[in-house]
C-alpha cells in the first residue's frame, strides 16, 4: 500500500521563517515540515502554509489538500496565478484581531488628543497648549471593511466614545453602529467620516480604492479641521501620489499608514518625512507564531478527522 503524503510545506519570504518551523515541527511531531530551501517529492505535500510565497512556487503540487495563510490578508495567495486549486485557508485570530484594534483605537485617539502635534511642539521645546479639543463622541469614525478586524476596531472605538460607523459589501449589523452596504451607501458613509480607517481586504475590487475622488467625498464640516486617514489593511488600496496631493491641498489633514504601494517603503517617498503623515512599517497586527501554527495545526487535526475547514476564503471574491 502506497503511504498517504503528509508533509507541510511552510512558503515563506519577508518573514524569518524559524519560529514558525519551530512551532510546526513541535505541534506536528510525526510529520515533514520542509522549506523551499529543502528538496523534497512534489507528492509528499499535503498542506502549505504560505506567507508572501515566490509566486508560482505552490505549483506543481499534486496531493495539496490545502494552503494555509499565516497572516489575515490572503492578497498573496489569491494574487497567485499559478495557485493550484486547493482550497485556501485564512487567519481568524484573537491575539491578531485584538493587536489591530489596539493599532486602530491607538491611532484614532492620537488625532483625536493632537498627540503627533504635541510630540513635535516637545521636540522643539514648545509649551503651548491647544483650546479646541474636541470629545470623542464629537469625531465621527468611518470604518472601511467591517469584517472580522474592522467589526471589533468598530466596537472598541464605540466604547471610547466615538460616533462610529461601518461600511461593508453586504450589510453588517452591529449594536451602536450605523452600518453602509455597497456602492450605493458609500457616499453616505463617507460623507459622515472625520476620520476613515480602511480594513479592507486587496482585490481587484479594491485597488487603488483609496484616491483623490474619494478623499474629496469625505466630511468637511468635522472637529478635526479636516478628514483624517488610516490605512492598515493594503497599501494597493491606496494612490500614494493621491495622499500627497490631498494633503497638499487640504483635502486630507493627516494619514497615518502602516502599508505601502510598495514595502518597504522606498527611502525616496515623500511620505517619510512629510509633518502630517505617520508611518508604522506593517506591523499593526503581527502574526503570532504560537497563536498561529497552533490554529492551523488543529485544522489539519480536524480536516483529518473528517470535519470540514473553517475560515475559507472564497477565491471569486478575492478574500
Ligand atoms: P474580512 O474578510 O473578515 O473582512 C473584510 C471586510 O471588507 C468585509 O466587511 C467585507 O465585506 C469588506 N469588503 C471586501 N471587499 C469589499 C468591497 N469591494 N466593497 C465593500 N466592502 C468590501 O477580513 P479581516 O477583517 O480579517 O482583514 C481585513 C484586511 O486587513 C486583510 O485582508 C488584510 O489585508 C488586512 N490586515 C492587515 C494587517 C496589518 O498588520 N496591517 C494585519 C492583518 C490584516 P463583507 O462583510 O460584505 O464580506
Ligand atoms: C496580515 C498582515 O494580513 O499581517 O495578517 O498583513
């Protein structure tokens, strides 16, 4: 009798892979874990857990049972063309959903309390304090994307006070939160934001989503002097030559974005050293390697034992 192919096949650049062949190799003893770096039989991969593979190289595969993400977003998986044609598998993880909302909350209270102004006026040694401050409950919070990380940045930020809403694909119903479905409710959406935070997932649908004709759509009449951007979903939703202008112009009054067109972010980008932007380097939620090797062991436990996967992504749609 032929051996049933076991082995996971861990696809893995920009991040050290150690950790994670650490974690796989202890929580799934009696198996293979290989690398790219390996030689190993195509035929002996049942499972690949992948993070922004060499595109291609899941090819060529023939007993791949399943690709696991090892982050939320699966813009790198899906993005692949020559993916073969297992189902995909994505993070769902509370120690990373709650990293994002505490990025979110973090963010949104710095604009709201001035702390980026107050950190410059400290470097030059300035005291001088600001009359006009207003309460969260003043600041309207539009959240783009209420999925799994932006429906509990959503209600986290509703417990801090602010007035906050959401806009999805479909229609997203949670307590104390308005709630925006589609194309046809986006203008409605963005028309009450003062500060939008974008938890959108990258598809075809929603690149470069983040321009100048939607910068112009969103509230003018806030507390902050002006509309306030966060991106920490992708940086193809954003037109990062659009930011810039919009900044210029007064359309946009600040941005604070953990991902770019391009990562790393490029030393010759402007968005380094301009006074209203705030750069983190894409670690608004890190990917806990305990949290999560031990998430995709007990499904390929499960999946083993006959029940179905969760969190599967839906390859039409792109997330
Ligand atoms: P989910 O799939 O749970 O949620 C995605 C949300 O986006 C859903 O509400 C979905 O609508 C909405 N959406 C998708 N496409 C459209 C569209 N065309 N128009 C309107 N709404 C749309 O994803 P998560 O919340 O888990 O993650 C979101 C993203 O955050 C990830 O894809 C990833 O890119 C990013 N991320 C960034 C990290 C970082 O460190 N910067 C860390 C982790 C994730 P609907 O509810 O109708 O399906
Ligand atoms: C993710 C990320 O998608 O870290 O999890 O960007």
């Amino acid at each position: 009798m032929t051996e049933r192919p076991d082995a996971l096949l861990l696809a893995i650049t920009d991040w050290d892979p150690t950790p994670w062949l650490d974690r796989f190799r202890r929580l799934l003893p009696d198996r293979a874990i290989v690398t790219g770096e390996d030689s190993f039989d195509p035929a002996s991969i049942r499972y690949a857990a992948a993070w922004k593979h060499r595109p291609g190289s899941l090819a060529g595969l023939p007993n791949l049972e399943a690709i696991f993400s090892l982050g939320a977003g699966v813009d790198h998986l899906v993005g692949d063309p020559g993916l073969p044609s297992a189902p995909i598998l994505r993070v769902v993880d509370r120690d990373l959903t709650e990293r994002m909302s505490e990025y979110v909350v973090l963010h949104c209270l710095m604009h709201l309390r001035k702390g980026w102004t107050y950190a410059q006026r400290q470097a030059r040694g300035i005291w001088e304090d600001d009359d006009d401050q207003p309460a969260a409950r003043e600041v309207r919070v539009g959240i783009m994307g209420l999925g799994v990380l932006g429906g509990d940045a959503a209600c986290k930020l509703k417990v801090m006070g602010f007035d906050v809403a959401g806009w999805s694909r479909s229609r997203r119903r949670l307590d104390g939160i308005a709630t925006y479905a589609g194309e046809a409710e986006l203008d409605a959406f963005l028309s009450r934001t003062d500060i939008l935070v974008v938890l959108l997932p990258l598809t075809p649908e929603t690149r470069g989503v983040l321009n100048a004709g939607l910068f112009g759509r969103l509230a003018r009449d806030g507390r902050l002097g002006g509309p306030i951007l966060i991106n920490a979903g992708r940086g193809g939703l954003q037109v990062e030559a659009d930011i810039l202008a919009a900044l210029r112009e007064g359309t946009l009054k600040a941005a604070t974005l953990d991902v770019f067109e391009t990562e790393p972010l490029p030393a010759s980008s402007l968005l380094w050293s301009h006074p209203a932007v705030q750069v983190t380097p894409h670690n608004a939620a890190m990917s806990d390697p305990d949290a999560i090797a031990s998430a995709i062991a007990g499904q390929i436990r499960r999946h083993e034992a006959g029940e179905a996967f969760v969190n599967a992504v839906d390859p039409g749609r792109g997330y």
